[in-house]
C-alpha cells in the first residue's frame, strides 16, 4: 500500500509537473499570439494609411489625364482654326490677285483707248 501511495505521489506530481509545462507553454504562446496580433494592428494602420495615399494619387492622376484630355481637345480646335484661317487667307489672296488682274487690264484698256482715241 506504501507503494502504491508513493507511485500516486508519484504521478500526482509528474501530473502537475505536466500541467505547469502546459500552462508555461500556453502563456507562451498567448505571448506570442498577443505580439502577432499588435503587428497586424500596425500593419492595418500602415494599410490603411497607404490606401488612402493610393486614392488620393489616383485622384490626382484622373484630374491630370482629365486636363491632358481637356489640353488635346483645345489644341485640335486651335489647329483647325489654323486650317480655317489658312484657307480664308488663300482665299482673300486670291481674290486680291483677280482684283488687280482685273485692274492692270482696265488700266491697259484705258491706255489702249487713250491711244486709240489720241491718234
């Protein structure tokens, strides 16, 4: 019976010799689990800080191609009034080479007649 008592003691402290590694190994580990979840705490600050910073350079990139697209448009009307002021140019100056065409021969025809009629 000795025997037996002293193989319970036995077991009762190798029982808790076990426990008290369980419960080292247990606050270990809710150590560990407690500094993983601060550092995904941080990491979804620092998520959500460079979310923002995405947002606001993709506004920032649609206002640019919005004035690019704005700047393209402008330049094409400024080049089509250029073509448009050509032609009305080509135009005037042409009318302006008949004019005096028409002119250099009526004054050669008044001449002509002058002479016609001096003779």
């Amino acid at each position: 019976m000795l025997t037996h008592i002293k193989r319970a003691n036995h077991l009762e402290a190798e029982a808790k010799k076990v426990q008290d590694d369980l419960r080292a190994e247990v606050s270990r580990l809710q150590e560990k689990v407690d500094k993983v979840e601060h550092l995904a705490g941080e990491k979804m600050v620092k998520i959500r800080s460079l979310w923002g910073a995405l947002r606001k350079e993709e506004f920032i990139s649609i206002k640019y191609k919005t004035a690019l697209a704005l700047k393209k448009e402008r330049k094409k009307e400024a080049e089509i009034k250029v073509v448009e002021m050509q032609a009305r140019m080509a135009k005037s100056i042409s009318e302006v080479m008949i004019q005096a065409m028409e002119e250099f021969k009526a004054s050669f025809e008044m001449r002509n007649l002058n002479i016609k009629f001096g003779q």
